[in-house]
C-alpha cells in the first residue's frame, strides 16, 4: 500500500502524466493516466473506508450536470471528463486523510526543485520555468504551497534553507502571482509567530541571488527586466508588470455571463477555442478564473457553491492560524490561484491540495467540537451526581 500510495502522490503532485503528454507523446500521457485513475480505485478499495469530501462532491454534481445541459460538444468528451473528476474525488478521500504534512512538504518540494532544474540545465528560449507543471504560473503555485509547508517544520537552519532554494524556484517561473503572493504569505506567517520572519530572510537572499547571477540563467527578458526594476533604481516598468493582466481577458467575457448568470453557457465553453462556439467573442484564450469559468458555464449555483467551500477553507484554516500557519497560507494560495486559473475540475494538484486541507481543518473542527461536547457531558454528569 505504501508503495502504491507514494506512486499516487507522485503522479498527481507532480503531475507525471501531463509531463508526459508533453514530452513523450499520447501514448505515454494515456498510459500514465490509465495507471493513475486505475491505482486511485485500487487504493480506494483496499483502504479503511472514510467519509467522503462530500462538499466536492456536491460542488462536482453541480458543475457537471448544469453546464452539461447546454453543452454542444462531443458527449463521450463530457462522460469521460465526468467520471473522471468524480473517480479522482472519490479515490483520493482517504489518500488525502493518509497524507501528513511532511509528505506533502516531500512531493510538492521536489516539484519546486524541478523549476530550477529546468532553468538550470535545460534553459529555453522562453525564459520561464515550470518543470514538471510545464505552466510556469502552476510551477509559480506549487512553489507557494512548498514555501507554506515549510512553516510546519521547527528547525530553523532547515527551514530557511528549504525556503531559499523554493524561493529561488519559483523566481525562475517570473510569475507575477508568486511574487504578489510570496509577500501575503510571509506577511500571514510572521503575523502567525515571529520566529516565521526567517521566511522575509531567504525571500529577500533569494531575490539577491536571482538578480547577482541572472546572466547563468536564460530568463524571459522582457519579464525579467520589469522584475529588476522593482528592487533596483530604475523607473519601474508598470506597463509591463500589468500587460496582458487576467482583468482584461475577464472583461472579455462580461457580456456572455451576464447574459446567462442561472445556468451558464455549456461546459469548457469559457476555456478557449470552444469559446467561439458559443458567442461572438473571437479569443483564443479561456477566461482565466475559476469564479468566472463557474458562473459563466453552469450558473450561479456553482458560483456561490466555489465561492463558499474556498472561503470555509479560510476561516475553518484561521481557527489553526497560531500552531498551523501553513493551512491558512494554503488556503489563501489556493483562493487566490482560482482568480487567475480555469482549468479547477480537471486539475489534479488544485483538487488534491483543496481536499488534503479541507479533511485537515474539517476533522481538526469536528474533533474539537466533540471534546467540548464530552466535557459538556462529563460537567452535567458530575453535578447530577
């Protein structure tokens, strides 16, 4: 079981199958996708039942069902796409219960550790790094949710050279979310304890170190000009750091979701190429938000469903916030990330990262609530007597 449950979280936290797609062709991504969703049932059988992540059950339910009432594509695409999300869902209920933190931290360090990797030994004329996520504002996530589970250890010396080298990673993606968010993150955990301000320390020698030794890396110029003119004395170039921003691809889709804010448009029709099917809008780009994705293709039940299990998250994770400042921290990344992203019921990271601290914060609460309801009993029990 160990064997199976380590293959698992290698597949979906570092996304085995999609590199393969990428690099080795079809055959190989149909291949390591068959054995992922093949040994998610395995492990599910021959687990010790456990209950369900009901919310992402209902929240799939919803999804799926409205937006494929106006969906006009082919329907084997849509079924596949159904029973896979709801395999994954159910396959990983208790693989995320059999996760510790420290196996978490593990996997998603050696997924950060593949960004640089990527920039270091196999440099592109792109000049941005994603290693295995191959998306550099995915690796950009993954090396947030790595620097979060860093908070988890006590060592200091090991803490801050773990964060170094995540920081340094996730540099090398020139993601504008790492960089916004690394800052939030720092800020929560040191708010959280004071002892969590080495993470402003190795963000700060990582920054230096990006910037001294730049010419060994083949970093995106235009990007990584704007990033140098922050932290050096040049006019900073605004106009960059904003072009291309996700609020212009929103308000591209304005119209369509305001135009159908009960049922949607139809599943994946706000999610690229499809887009052009269903309305007047001629972009080759998805919307780029969750939220959105949500509204704009199953209604506002979706809608308000997302938008509550991820604002849940954030208040169930800050009950934990001063002896767990990774859960809040995760919590908020992955709310975030949802703003700039629209591929949720597909992506595997997202779902299992979502679940992992969902079961975590949810058990956490309901384990607290019935110690207060047996002391409860115990008092009652004690003054009847």
């Amino acid at each position: 079981m160990k064997i199976l449950k380590y293959f698992l979280l290698a597949m979906i936290l570092l996304k085995l199958a999609t590199f393969g797609i990428t690099y080795y062709g079809p055959t190989v991504g149909s291949l390591l996708n068959a054995l992922l969703f093949s040994g998610l049932l395995i492990y599910y059988f021959l687990s010790t039942k456990s209950k369900l992540p009901l919310f992402f059950i209902v929240l799939g339910l919803s999804y799926f069902l409205i937006s494929g009432l106006n969906y006009k594509g082919e329907f084997r695409d849509y079924f596949m796409d159904f029973i896979k999300y709801f395999i994954f869902i159910l396959g990983i209920s208790h693989l995320a219960i059999d996760t510790s933190a420290r196996e978490l931290s593990l996997f998603v360090f050696i997924g950060s550790m593949s960004v640089l990797v990527n920039a270091v030994l196999f440099s592109t004329l792109y000049g941005r790094y994603g290693g295995f996520y191959i998306n550099p504002n995915e690796a950009g996530l993954v090396c947030l949710i790595a620097f979060s589970l860093t908070f988890y250890f006590k060592n200091v010396v090991l803490k801050l050279f773990l964060q170094l080298l995540i920081v340094t990673a996730g540099l090398m993606t020139l993601s504008r979310y790492f960089i916004l968010m690394l800052l939030v993150v720092n800020l929560m955990a040191v708010i959280s304890h004071r002892k969590n301000s080495v993470g402003l320390i190795a963000g700060s020698i990582g920054i230096v170190i990006v910037l001294t030794i730049s010419s060994l890396f083949n970093l995106n110029t235009t990007r990584f000009s704007a990033f140098h003119s922050i932290f050096g004395n040049e006019q900073i170039e605004t106009q960059t750091m904003t072009q291309g921003s996700r609020n212009e691809t929103w308000a591209l889709y304005t119209d369509v979701i305001l135009n159908n804010p009960i049922s949607g448009i139809g599943y994946r029709a706000l999610q690229g190429e499809q887009t052009r099917n269903y309305s007047a809008i001629n972009v080759n780009v998805g919307v780029h938000n969750t939220f959105l994705m949500a509204i704009g293709e199953s209604g506002i039940i979706t809608f308000l469903l997302l938008i509550l299990m991820y604002i849940s998250l954030i208040f169930r994770s800050l009950k934990h916030f001063k002896p767990n400042p990774e859960y809040i921290c995760i919590a908020m990344v992955l709310g975030t990330f949802l703003l700039v992203s629209h591929n949720y019921f597909d992506n595997y990271f997202v779902l299992f990262t979502s679940v992992w601290l969902y079961l975590r914060v949810k058990n956490k609460a309901d384990s607290f609530v019935k110690f207060i309801d047996e002391e409860k009993i115990a008092t009652i029990n004690h003054i009847n007597s």
